[in-house]
C-alpha cells in the first residue's frame, strides 16, 4: 500500500487538519473572555458609555467564536476512538484523567457561567454579572490547562507505570502530571500566545473601523487595550518560548536540534539563522548561522555542547532499538521559524502601533485630538508632524492584517510541536505506528477526512460571514435597561410569576 494513503498516515493528516483547525478558536477564546471581563470591569468602575458598548461588542464576538470552537473540540475526543484506539487502549488510564477534569469541572463550569453572562444582562446586579464573565474567563484557562497537561505527559511522560500482564500505562500520581516543570512551561507559553493574539485580533478589528472613521471612541479605547496586550502577550511569549526551550532542550534533544537543523553535535553550536540541506546525507549544503547562540538557548552558556540530529538518533537507536527516529526535519524547521517569525512580527507592529499612538501630553498641541477624533500617528519623540495620509492609511491597513499573524504563529506553533515529536505519540513510550486502531481501514479514514475537512470548511465561511457582519456593524447602541441595569438578582419584579425568569 501506498504510504501516503496508509491509514497511519490519513489517521495523522485527519487529526492534524482537525487540531490547527480547532486551536485558531482556543487562543481567541481564552484571551477575548479575559479582555471583555476587563472592559465590563472598567465600565462597573467608571460608568462610562464607552466601555459597556466595547464590552458588548467584543462580548458578541467572543461567544461566535467559543460556539465555534466548542463545536470544532468535540471531534477531538471523538478521535481517540475512532482513528486512535490503541493509543486510547495503552494510554486512556493517565491521558482520560485530564481530559475528564477539563470537562467535568472547567468546560461544564465555563458554560454555566456563560449562560448567566448571557442571559443576565438585565436579570443581574451588574456586579454580579462581571463576576460571571470572570468566571468564564477563569474557566477557559482552567480548561486549557487540563489539556496543556495531557499534551505535556504525550512529550514528557511522568507519574507512571507500565502494567506488562494488561499491555498498558496506568497512573501512579496525578499530581506529578499536572505539575511537571513541561505542563507549567507549556501552559505559560499558550496562554501568552493566547493573549498576543487576543490583542492582535482587538488591534486589527480597531485599525479597521479607524481606517473608515467610525466608532473612533470605543474603538480608540480598544486600539489602546489591544496593542498593549499584544505588547505584554508578545514579551511573555518570548519570555516562556525561551523557558520552555531550554525544557526541551534536555527532555526532546532531537525535537530542538530538528528545529535548528543541528545535525552533527557542537560546542559551542550556532543558531541557524537559514539552512538547506540534504537530509538522506544527514548535513546541510547552504547554512547561515550566529555562532555560539543555539549554545546559549540552550544552556545559557555561549560554550556548552548541543546534540545533534544524528547524534540523538544514534543515541535513540541504542536506547529503543532499530529504526530512524528522526522527525521531518523540513517541518520542524521551518515551522519552529514561522512561529517566532510571525509571532515577533505582530509584536513590533504592535509596539510600533503604541509609540505611533502615544498619550496627548507626549505630543504638541496642535496634534492633539479629541476623543471622537482619529489619533494622527506621530513617529519622532519631539515630532511636530503626524505621518502623510498615504503613510498613516497604510499602518492602519498593516494593523488589519496582523491579527492574522499570531494565529498562523499559533498554527505552526503546534505542527513543530507534535511532528517534532515524531516517531513517538508518546515520547520513548509508545511509537505512532503502534497508536493507529488496527480494525480501521484506508477507505473509512479517508472518507471520514474527507467528511470533516469539508465540514471544517463549511463552518469556517460561516465563522468567517459572521464576524464579518458583526466587525462591521460595529459597537450597538445602548438602551436603558443596558445603561440600568438591576439592582437585585431576578429583575422586574414583574417577572417573579414566571418559572425560570432569569433565562427569558
């Protein structure tokens, strides 16, 4: 059989096209619940307009977007089973725990508190009310956690034991899963990404109605929250990428010295900045590199010794036994490139947005605009001149396109992730080819691909069609039950005769 069409290989290629399609919702979700809860917070605090018609027009986009993400998860799971049953079979003991907790505590948690958010808006004291879209934020992290944690046991396995007379891996201590140094490195790098991308989202969405000059109140009051998110989101994510690679650096030797297409070990070994090469022969033909750097990622020592490709699979061969345990060398690379290239990308833009946009009391007087009014984007510390037209339309049209960027980050983020882990599904556990459900045949995954990739398809225009509709309509209009809203759970009194009042 042709292996590009084996079931091992449509097994994967369903799975990946299913997981990247899922997670462009996961980093959106966890971030927009955050930012609306902190929108609703300042409007509770301050009262002003501005803030409740930001927090209603984000709100609205943040549920089409956790709709569509809880939609896409569920054939997640549904997966395990159908494509992945002896990986479910081997691993289910220490894997399902997690999953079990993100679904019986955080997913049913989080939707309980976004139907009261929801429904609440004029049932709710609006105090209790923010603390429901605080709960829903907390619920998503919770969530994300529980899965950064069963990811994290796939790439560093702990807490275990293997029963020979079952044929399987059962837990011994869930605690060391939740907590290894893997899931807490891991989990601080997503949610920073998360929050990049949050923020890079709320820049372009604002860069937009600017650029048409409508809403420029709220949306001045988004374009600040947003770029200083992506600003924070953006150093954090360095900050964590850079713990979390010294983590693999030591657990997945192979996974980085893929990344950096490493192949013969090196001390001090440089950081490849581009490489072409010949991976049959195990050597690169063109390499551009900083010397000493990948040492120091590494080891924060400029001198230290890295490992190569072909010294890890020399040393996995001697390990594990016959067998090429190298990942797809090309992927690795240049999705681990991808991801900081494009992350870095919104980064700048966005500390280039905040310098551009600076407070009034940073610029002169006859720059200064009001609150209704375009900000003039001023580049020079004492600049007495705002960017041309041609020059200011064209930071704004760049600002647009950047919320697109973290998200492909986020993508290739989690590609380097799993392939780089290839041949295992479990690290120096279980190999992928030993993972795939034996009973199912090349017909019933393909078919099964086919069918969710043109779902996935379908889901994403409507995804696509109703943001749309809502960006461009832009913040709602207020009525006066929004600017009142009760001051005691239940309402109008009027309602107390009807059963479930709340939900109406």
């Amino acid at each position: 059989m042709d292996l590009a069409l084996a079931p091992e290989t449509l097994a994967r290629w369903q799975f990946g096209i299913t997981t990247v399609y899922h997670f462009l919702f996961v980093p959106l979700t966890i971030s927009l619940a955050a930012l609306t809860a902190g929108l609703q917070t300042a409007w509770v605090r301050t009262e002003k307009e501005k803030y409740l018609r930001a927090t209603k027009f984000w709100g609205k986009l943040f549920l089409i977007n956790i709709a569509m993400g809880v939609v896409t998860g569920i054939v997640q799971e549904f997966q395990f089973g159908m494509n992945w049953s002896d990986y479910s079979r081997f691993v289910g003991d220490i894997f399902g725990a997690p999953l079990a907790f993100e679904a019986l505590i955080a997913f049913f948690f989080e939707s309980t508190f976004i139907g009261l958010w929801i429904f609440g808006w004029d049932k709710l004291p609006k105090k209790i009310h923010l603390a429901c879209i605080w709960m829903v934020s907390i619920g998503t992290i919770l969530s994300a956690y529980f899965i950064l944690a069963a990811n994290s046991w796939m790439q560093h396995p702990v807490g275990y034991k293997i029963n020979e007379a079952k044929g399987r891996a059962e837990l011994t201590d869930f605690w060391h899963v939740l907590t290894q140094n893997t899931a807490l490195a891991q989990a601080f790098h997503t949610l920073s990404a998360a929050f990049l991308t949050g923020g890079a989202f709320m820049v372009g969405i604002s860069a937009f109605h600017l650029l048409r000059k409508k809403h420029i109140s709220d949306m001045k009051t988004s374009l600040r929250l947003g770029l200083v998110t992506v600003i924070v989101g953006g150093l954090l994510t360095a900050i964590s990428g850079d713990t979390l690679g010294k983590i693999m650096f030591e657990q997945q030797p192979m996974k980085m010295a893929a990344a950096e297409a490493l192949w013969d070990g090196e001390k001090p070994a440089p950081f490849s900045v581009f490489a072409y090469g010949d991976v049959d022969a195990g050597h690169n033909k063109v390499a551009i590199e900083i010397p000493g750097l990948l040492s120091f990622l590494a080891n924060d020592d400029f001198n230290s010794y890295v490992p190569g490709i072909n010294d890890v699979n020399k040393s996995e061969q001697e390990k594990f036994g016959p067998g090429d345990y190298r990942p797809n060398i090309p992927v690795a690379y240049w999705g681990f490139r991808w991801m900081i290239g494009f992350g870095m990308t919104s980064f700048a833009i966005g500390l280039l947005g905040l310098w551009l946009t600076r407070k009034k009391f940073l610029l002169p007087q006859h720059l200064r605009v009001a609150d209704d009014e375009v900000p003039h984007l001023v580049l020079l510390p004492r600049g007495k001149k705002a960017l041309g037209p041609t020059l200011t339309k064209w930071y704004w049209r760049i600002a647009v396109l950047t919320m697109g960027f973290p998200l492909i980050a986020n993508s290739w983020g989690w590609i380097f992730t799993e392939m780089g882990r290839q041949p295992w599904v479990v690290y120096g556990v279980l190999q992928t080819r030993h993972a795939v459900s034996p009973g199912v045949s090349q017909g019933e995954v393909l078919t099964s691909m086919i069918v969710f990739t043109t779902l996935y398809a379908i889901l994403a225009v409507v995804e696509v069609k109703l943001l749309a509709k809502y960006v461009k309509a832009g913040p709602p209009e207020l009525t006066e039950a929004d600017l009142n809203p009760p001051t005691k759970i239940g309402g109008d009194t009027r309602d107390a005769d009807k059963p479930m009042a709340f939900s109406y």
